[in-house]
C-alpha cells in the first residue's frame, strides 16, 4: 500500500476501507452504480418521450418498486439462510441481462411502454433479492464496529454515482439516444461482477435454527421490531418520507419539461444536483456518526429535505431548482443513512438479513404506491401542489413523531 493511500485510509472519514475486502468490495459498486443511475434517468426519459404522461411514470416507478413489496421479506431470509456473496453474485448477473434486453429493444427501434414496464418489474424483482443481501454482507465485511461508517460511504458512492450517472446520461441522450444509456449501464456490471469473483474473505457462521420455516423465521423477525419502540418509530419515518417524500423524483422529467423546459440534458443536472447534496451529507454522516447523536442527524435531515423539496416544487428558476435539490439531497441521506445504520445495529446478527427485508420492505416496497400516487394526484391538480402536498404531510409526521417520542421518554 502507498503512502497517499495510507494517509487517506488513516482519515477517520474512511476508516472502513482499511478492510482489503471491503475496500475492493466498495470500488466494484461504484462502477456499477454509475451505470445504474444513468440507466434510472434515461429509463425515466425514455417512458415521457413515448408517452407524455404523468401516470405512465407513475405507472413505471410502481412496477419497478412493488417487487420489494412482494419479495423483500422473503429476499432477507433467503440472506439470512445462504451465502450473501453467492446471492450478489447471481443477482448482479441478471441485472446485467436485463439491461442488455432494454438497450437491444432500443437499439432495434421495437420498445414500447409496456415493454419498458415488463423489464421495470423485473429489474425491481432481481433488487429484492439482491439489496438485502448487499445490506447485510457489509457488516461481513467490515465488522459492527465500522459498520456506520461503512453505511454511510455506501451512501457516498451511492450519491457520487448518482452526481455522475445522469450527467454522463443527459450528454449521451443528446448525442447518440436513451440506447446508449443501458448498454454502458450493462457493460458497468461486468466491474461489480469481477470484484465479486475475486473478493477474499471470511464469512461470518451465525447459529441458525436449521428446522425453522422462512414463515417462522419471518414471524420471528416482526415481533422482534414490534418490541423496539425506537425501531418502531424510525420505520414509520421511513415509511411516510418513502410515499409522501421520495415519491416526487416521478415527475422530475414533467419539472425538466414543462415547468423548466430544460430537456434531457436538464433533467440530468437536476438528478446531479440531488447527488451532489447526498454525497456531502454522507460524507458529514461518516465523519461525524459516532460524535452526533442518531435522533438528530434523522429530524434535522428531515427538516432539510422538507425545506428543499417546498422550495423545488415553488421555483420556476433553473438555478433556485438546483440549489433546493442540493438540499433535498442532503436532508434525504442524512436521514436515511442514519435510520439504515440505527437499525443494522439494533439487529441481532442470526436476524440481520430479515429484519433489513422488513426494512426494505417499508422503504422500498411502499414507494410504488407513492410513485403511483404522485402521478395520479400530478394528473389532477398539478405536478407543484402534489409535491407541496408531499412534503407537508413529511413535515408534520416527523414532528409528530418526536413529540410522541420525548412522551414516551419522560414516562
């Protein structure tokens, strides 16, 4: 190892990729992820060019999420019960099919919206597998004691390649076609792919009760977070920032369109510019995690990302919309990589991949019915009032929920 590897690994910022494996691990998704987040806009702009319709995005955004509905619970036993790396590995695999399947009936020229909605479901189903399994395999890697740290650069390269990933997007769009777009993001599979095969590690043996059902164990796992007050409370957050917050990326190409008339190029500085707010919160989460209390990383992550999306929705200037997307981004990954955190370290290790199921299940598998939602409510009143709407109801449940929470405490 270099020196100016040494010095940056000594950081405490980066202290979890002092890990050889996790280090290699945390390269590959980087890769990949840039492909994924060109391939999420491009998708997006592909489904308003063929159709001009916000419930058809809606629609779409439904179709790629339900699957964590339907199977994250069932993907985080499956986690629980079977090597984690073996199950990335087939998993990352399939994705990489089914970007070239989207690309090919591009480049052919014989996609429709229901094609697009078809691979949408299945790409969404391949990620209830895939994700809790990815979740739970980074504390392998890392051990508890770095797990937070490790949650939250996961966050910065999640948002460094969501900076990156549309902005290449846009530009290519403009230059050669959406087509373009899922073949890199096939081609950026291979790199996650690679590291995988190559990944040295030693994975952690957790007793598990071998006779026990996947109903049982699933059962097992639900009334261990119903008797977490604090776990309660933050899934409930999660729950309502995933339909009433997050759900207004849906209408981000009608924004780019119609109310900014920024095109293709436009819709992937404003992706770019939530990216680069994520990727500044998560570098303050890994810096600060074990200085900060949890609780307040969560509301005042909350707080921004109200403020930004108001702001979004009420401004008809580029620059005004950029800057409150910064903003957004910030308060959504402040809170979410908290709350992702606060619940791996909650979970007991024998539950971790089911109890990050039943949390993918809520932050995930709920947002087809905000996508939904926010496209039907977009289609009668407007794409502005619906996203206001959003982040009132956001607002209010979080204040709510802390004023409940501080009950609770002083009884």
């Amino acid at each position: 190892m270099n020196n100016t590897l040494q010095r940056f690994l000594n950081v405490r910022t980066f202290r979890s990729l002092r890990q050889p494996a996790y280090r290699l691990f945390f390269t590959g998704q980087v890769l990949s992820l840039v492909g994924t987040w060109m391939q999420s806009m491009a998708q997006a702009w592909l489904v308003y060019q063929l159709t001009y319709s916000s419930v058809w995005l809606g629609i779409v955004g439904f179709l790629n999420t339900i699957p964590m509905l339907l199977f994250a619970l069932y993907g985080g036993s499956i986690a629980d019960r079977f090597s984690k790396h073996r199950i990335i590995l087939v998993t990352q695999s399939l994705s990489l099919v089914q970007a070239v399947i989207l690309s090919s009936v591009v480049f052919l020229d014989v996609v429709t919206v229901e094609m697009v909605c078809v691979l949408a479901f299945t790409l969404g189903t391949i990620n209830a597998f895939d994700v809790p399994a990815r979740q739970a395999f980074v504390v392998d890697l890392v051990g508890k004691e770095n797990l937070a740290n490790a949650i939250a650069l996961n966050s910065a390269s999640f948002n460094a390649a969501r900076i990156v990933g549309p902005a290449i997007g846009g530009v290519i769009i403009g230059a050669v076609g959406v087509a373009w777009c899922f073949f890199f993001n096939a081609v950026s599979f291979f790199a996650v792919i690679v590291v995988l095969l190559k990944l040295s590690y030693t994975p952690k043996t957790v007793p598990v009760k071998e006779r026990q059902s996947i109903i049982a164990g699933l059962r097992e796992s639900i009334n261990y977070v119903r008797s977490d007050l604090s776990m309660i409370a933050i899934l409930f957050l999660v729950a309502v920032i995933t339909m009433f917050g997050w759900s207004y990326t849906v209408l981000l190409p009608i924004f780019a369109d119609k109310i900014l008339n920024i095109g293709a190029v436009g819709l992937g500085n404003l992706m770019m510019s939530f990216g680069i707010g994520a990727f500044i919160s998560a570098i303050i989460v890994a810096s600060a995690e074990s200085k900060v209390r949890p609780s307040r990383f969560i509301y005042t992550g909350i707080a921004l990302f109200v403020i930004g999306v108001s702001m979004f929705a009420l401004s008809a200037n580029v620059a005004v919309s950029i800057y409150s997307l910064v903003l957004v981004g910030m308060g959504l990954i402040m809170f979410i990589a908290t709350a992702n955190a606060s619940i791996q370290l909650r979970a007991p290790d024998a539950m971790r991949g089911r109890v990050m199921g039943l949390y993918l299940l809520i932050f995930q598998g709920l947002a087809p019915f905000g996508h939904l939602g926010m496209g039907w409510v977009a289609n009668v009143i407007g794409a502005r009032p619906a996203v206001v709407t959003g982040a009132m109801i956001c607002g209010v449940s979080a204040i709510s929920m802390r004023l409940f929470m501080n009950s609770k405490r002083v009884k």
